[in-house]
C-alpha cells in the first residue's frame, strides 16, 4: 500500500523522509551567525551615521567661524586662541591657530572644532588677507 512514504525494502517498516535532528542543528546554527553578522552590521550603521551627522554639523560650525573671521574688518592676531559657540543644539568647543605665510600680505588660519567627546575633531585651513 503506498501513503506518500518510502518503504524501506527487506526492514518492514516505513522510512519518513525529512531533515534529521543533527541537519536542523547546522541549519540554526549557520541562521544564527548570519543573523548576528546582520544585528554587529546595524551597530556599526547607527554608529557611523551618529558620527557623520556630528561631523557635518562641526563642519557647519567651523565654515561660520571662518566667514566670522573672514568678514572682521580687522585681521586675527597671530598666535593660538580657543572658545565655545552654541550651534545646532549643541556646545562646541574651538581652537584657532593664526600663523604669518611667506606672503606679508596673507595669514593662514587652522580651526579645529571639537563637538562631542569621541568624535573627531573637524579641522578647517584657510588664508585671510591682512589687509
């Protein structure tokens, strides 16, 4: 009589075909480690897009310290200063190096923004006429 099984030939008793304990085990297991690759890659997602939206706003931060230095009728002193701007709901931390160039008539101009700890830092060179 044949039910959709497989009889064994010469054993008396019918054989089901399907996976074994050991085959459904392997299969878990490589499901697990692909689904743990899946949930370190999202990490890592969350973690580079949290630092790309700092770094952009820091680069909004700096490009605005350099239009303030840029549109001051009277050029920097030389030498380094530092301090703290509120931008983009957040507390920024600035430090600014003014150095003379090989032209008199030019200084170079190195910011650096620091916004949050971990994050690196934004760092923005420039030339300013001194006029």
């Amino acid at each position: 009589m044949w039910r959709g099984r497989s009889w064994s030939v010469g054993k008396g008793r019918e054989t089901e075909r399907g996976f074994t304990l050991l085959e459904m085990l392997v299969a878990l297991a490589v499901f697990s480690l692909a689904a743990l690759a899946l949930v370190r890659l999202q990490g890592v997602t969350l973690r580079t897009a949290a630092d790309l939206d700092s770094k952009a706003l820091g680069q909004i931060v700096a490009r605005n310290l350099m239009a303030e230095v840029q549109s001051d009728p009277v050029p920097p002193s030389i030498g380094d200063e530092d301090g703290d701007v509120d931008n983009g709901g957040r507390r920024w931390h600035w430090s600014r190096t003014v150095k003379p160039t090989n032209d008199q008539r030019l200084l170079q101009v190195d910011l650096t923004v620091d916004g949050q700890p971990g994050a690196s830092p934004v760092v923005l060179s420039f030339v300013r006429v001194v006029e």
